[in-house]
C-alpha cells in the first residue's frame, strides 16, 4: 500500500496547505459566509486560491477515506 495513499496522510497533506486552517477557522464559527465575506475574513487571500481551497475541502469531504485492507 502506498503511505500517500493512507487517509490520515491525505488528511494531514490538506490541512498542511496554505490557508486551509484558517479558512476552517472561520468556517467553524458557524456563521454562513459567502465567499467574499470569507475572503474578508482570511486578509491577504486571493479569490482564486480560496476557491481552490474550498474545492480541496469539499472533495475531501465527500471522499470516502475506506481504507480497502
């Protein structure tokens, strides 16, 4: 099995990508926010990077991390 390919590695790799953690931050006040208002919220963000990160989060959620073993 390649170690890359194990969820926790894949998971860890997400939240290791720029801006992940804050945009999360933010998210989980629970609050809903458009894009601009996150991107308000996350200063110094570019539109297309915090899109970018979203598509990120939302593959990873829908994914379904079975490992086949």
């Amino acid at each position: 099995m390649d170690p890359n390919s194990h969820p926790m590695n894949q998971t860890l790799d997400l939240l290791g990508r720029r801006w992940v953690l804050r945009i999360l931050w933010e998210l989980h006040r629970r609050e809903e926010l458009g894009a601009a208002a996150l991107r308000d919220r996350c200063e110094g963000i570019s539109t297309s990077v915090l899109h970018s990160r979203l598509a990120d989060l939302l593959a990873d959620a829908r994914s379904d991390h079975v490992d086949p073993d």
